[in-house]
C-alpha cells in the first residue's frame, strides 16, 4: 500500500518506541504547562475500532491534540493500535522545509521531517482508504474534520464546533459500522489570539498572480496575536501560552442505520452530520459552562 517510506500509506510504520520517547516531553506539558484536566474516558471501548471525532484548536500547533494524545497513550499504552488522520499539504510542506534545510548551511539527515516523526505517531493520511483499512484492523481512528479551517477560526468563534461542512468522516462511520466518539476541548483555542482567517482575501492575490509559499495552498491564512513574534501573519508555528486545557470525551454517538446504503443516502447523510454537529456542540457549551 505505501510508495514511499513515512508517505502516510501505510498502517505499519508507527512506532511504538518513538512514541515512548515523546511521552516525557509531552507529560511536561500535560502536567506543568498546560495543566491539564479530562474526563469521560470511559466512554471509549476497551478494544475495537472507534472513530473519535475533535475540534481542531488553537491553530498550527493544536496543543489539545497532542494533549490528547499523551492521556490515550498514558490509558492504553503505546501498543494500543491508534492512528490519526493528517491532511496531505503536511508533508509537502515537512518535505519542502527539509528540502531547504539540507541545502543551506547546516546539513540534517531528512529524518528531521516533521511529517516523518507524525508517521512514527500513528498519522495516516487523510484518505478514505487509509481510515477504512485502520478501522477494519481494530484500531482509533482520529479525524478533525474541520481541518485548518477549523484550527484557524477567529477567537471569538472558540467555543463553536466548525467542520467546514465536511462529512467524509460520517460516510466513514456508515460504511464501517462504528461508533462516532467525540473529542472536544476548552482552552486550546486561548493558546493563541487568532484576530480573524484571511484566506478568502489571500486567494484573490493569488489568483491576481502572488505565488503560494512552497506552491502549496494554505487553506487557510489567520493573522493572530501570539509568541515569539507578537503579530502573527500566516499559518506559521508559534509557541503556545500556557493556558490551563481542560479535554472531555463524550457518548458515543451511535445511528438507527449502517451500510454502505445509508452512506450513499445523501439525506441521512446530512442528517447524521447535523446530529454530531449539534450533540457536540451542546457537549462543549455544557464544558464551558462547567470550566467557569
């Protein structure tokens, strides 16, 4: 199934071990700087697939996720088969980044690639293929379906559940009979002051004839307040700050029917999506509610 090595096609290139070495660095994190709080763990099967569903927060970075992360490996261990699925422009970008830094002044092995160092985490990419096959193995699969989009949206949208109107992850569920199990956080989206998303703005310049940034398109093009640089413009990392997170794994959201007939059924479609829209986002108005 894979091309090329850490490519995000194939299910077998996650490591354990690697995964091992990040949890002290990530542990730091959960306890000491984001002061982490969580429930409603129980919600989630012992074993078996399970497509878990979040809300991409706090931009580039998305501290709630790694967050995450850190309490699922610390529950069932590293060998527990989890993996999560990772837009394609990420490796374009980790693969361009890499590219530049071996060609200048300082000579680094490839394996420096943050695309590679996700893989041996458990990303996959995005792709209905690539879901289905770690689905029908047994294993976690977590989506963001809103993507960058998501991960970008205005400060002041922080406490609503934006997915973009995507519902490849509900076909997803339909298909392969699992249970939807929905991730939400409050506070990542505090770690940085995204002041509003400017890609609409952005696309035009580049239709007119501005270049995308390593040809790639953003999807998305925040201007935010955050460190180190203060103003912010574009999807570039910065350093989190450290405001408390508090992550809640929900119910499991289970529908009347399954098949690949109810996923070809535009009409149920929409409305399991509009039932995980709405559920989650009463999940997260009932977090913040409960964080204040």
């Amino acid at each position: 199934m894979s091309r090329h090595r850490f490519d995000g096609w194939s299910l077998d290139e996650r490591d354990p071990q690697v995964i091992k070495v990040l949890m002290a660095a990530w542990e730091f994190l959960y306890h000491y700087y984001f002061r982490v709080k969580t429930d409603g763990w129980h919600h989630l099967p012992s074993k078996g697939g399970v497509l878990i569903v979040g809300s991409h927060n706090g931009g580039l970075l998305a501290p709630d996720m790694f967050m995450f992360m850190y309490d699922w490996f610390r529950r069932y261990g590293c060998d527990r088969p989890a993996y999560g699925l990772m837009h394609p422009a990420v490796w374009k970008v980790s693969h361009a980044i890499a590219k530049g830094i071996t060609g200048g002044l300082f000579s680094l092995p490839l394996e420096v690639e943050v695309s590679t160092l996700a893989v041996q985490c458990g990303a996959i990419v995005a792709h209905p293929k690539m879901a289905r096959a770690a689905l029908q193995r047994g294993a976690a699969v977590l989506v963001y379906p809103g993507g960058a989009e998501d991960a970008f949206r205005a400060h002041r949208l922080r406490h609503q559940i934006y997915f973009a109107g995507r519902k490849g992850f509900i076909k997803l569920a339909l298909q392969e009979g699992v249970p939807i199990v929905p991730a939400i956080s409050k506070g990542a989206h505090d770690t940085v002051i995204i002041l509003d998303n400017y890609y609409k703005q952005v696309r035009q310049l580049h239709e007119w004839g501005l270049p995308w940034l390593f040809d790639i398109d953003p999807v998305a093009f925040p201007i935010y307040l955050g460190l180190p640089w203060g103003l912010g413009i574009g999807p570039i990392p910065h350093i989190p700050l450290p405001v408390q997170i508090h992550t809640r794994v929900c119910k499991p959201i289970v529908f009347e029917r399954y098949g690949f007939a109810a996923a070809r059924d535009r009409k149920y479609v929409d409305a399991c999506y509009n039932q995980v829209l709405t559920q989650m986002q009463l999940e997260l108005d009932r977090l913040v509610q409960d964080c204040s």
